[in-house]
C-alpha cells in the first residue's frame, strides 16, 4: 500500500503444500519504488515465518530475474489443454495453429527485412 491505495498486488493460491504465485501486477505510478519487488519480499518474509508451505512456485513461462534470484530450483514442465472432441474445437485448434506460424513468418520477414536494411 502507498498513501491509502494499492501499489502493486499478487494473487497466491494454495494447492496442497505449495503457494502458487500465478497474478501480480503494480500501479504504473509507483513503478520507480519496485512495489512488485516489495511485495514479493513482504510475501517470503511471511512464508519462511509461517512454515506452512513446502513450496513457493513461481508458475509460469517467462524468463524474469527474480525467478532465478529467488529459486532454489527448477522442473520443466507442459501445460496440457484437452478439448471434447467436436468439428467447433478441431477448427479453433486448427485455426489457432495456423495464426501462430503465420505470425512466426511474418516476425521473420520482418527481422530479415529490418536487418537488411542497416546493412
């Protein structure tokens, strides 16, 4: 909290002796105070207190600092998404696919070009 109001917030959820840290986010305002940082802090600090979970999982894909800094290990995983059978869901899946390899080409023309062009 800054002056009354909120300045950064996180979401921990608990699946059996784990906290799961899965939604943070901050004020843009306050950004120069590291609110996301401090109460990350505050957080652990209560956690090592309390001694009431075995894990602290830092969920999610993204490479940030602070997962690396904070860790004391790491597990590869997949996240598994199953969808009922259906010709909707087949064509959605299907659709999806198809928009991620065109952005894929159109990030790589986009690189080639850009790089060409300071050459």
């Amino acid at each position: 909290m800054h002056k009354n109001g909120p300045a950064a917030y996180a979401l921990c959820m608990r699946q059996g002796d784990a906290l799961i840290y899965s939604t943070i986010g901050y004020d843009p305002q306050y950004k120069d105070l590291s609110p996301g940082t401090v109460l990350l802090y505050l957080i652990l600090q209560r956690l090592f207190a309390e001694q009431r979970f075995r894990i602290f999982d830092f969920v999610g894909g993204g490479d940030y600092g602070y997962k690396t800094m904070f860790s004391t290990g790491s597990l590869d995983y997949a996240r598994v998404l199953w969808f009922p059978w259906s010709l909707k869901n087949f064509a959605l899946v299907g659709l999806h696919y198809l928009s991620r390899r065109l952005w894929d080409l159109v990030s790589a023309f986009k690189r080639k070009t850009s790089h060409a062009k300071r050459s």
